[in-house]
C-alpha cells in the first residue's frame, strides 16, 4: 500500500498540539493592521483552535501524519 500524501498547505496553515487538536492564525493578520487599536492587533497573535467537526475531519485526512507519535515496543 502507497504512502499517503499530506496536504502541504495545510501542513503550513494548522498544527497540531500535544493532545491532538489543531490551531489555526486569526484572519486579517497580514494587512490593513495600522488603522487597528492596539488591543485587536494583539490579539491576531494568539492561535485559535478549530472547533467545526467538519473541518476537524477534513484536517485530519489531508494531514495523516500530524498526529500523535506511538510508543513503540
């Protein structure tokens, strides 16, 4: 059986945390940002998760190998 390919630009857009969810950046980060107050333009630093069960599937069929790594024996 082929390996799986993931999906590179979702490989760069989420990650994955310790306990298996994925984080994504706030939108309207990369312009338009100086007519902003300062309290909003702070918060586009910090990572949302994503919560929508859809989307969860879909990351996790385009990232297979983002998970969490296994003990091996």
């Amino acid at each position: 059986m082929p390996k799986m390919k993931t999906h590179k630009a979702s490989s760069k857009r989420f990650k994955r945390t310790a306990s298996g969810r994925f984080r994504r950046v706030k939108i309207g980060k990369s312009h338009l940002r100086r007519k902003k107050p300062g309290r909003v333009t702070r918060s586009f630093d910090k990572t949302m998760e994503v919560t929508t069960t859809g989307n969860v599937k879909r990351l996790k069929r385009l990232m297979p190998y983002s998970g969490k790594k296994r003990k091996r024996r």
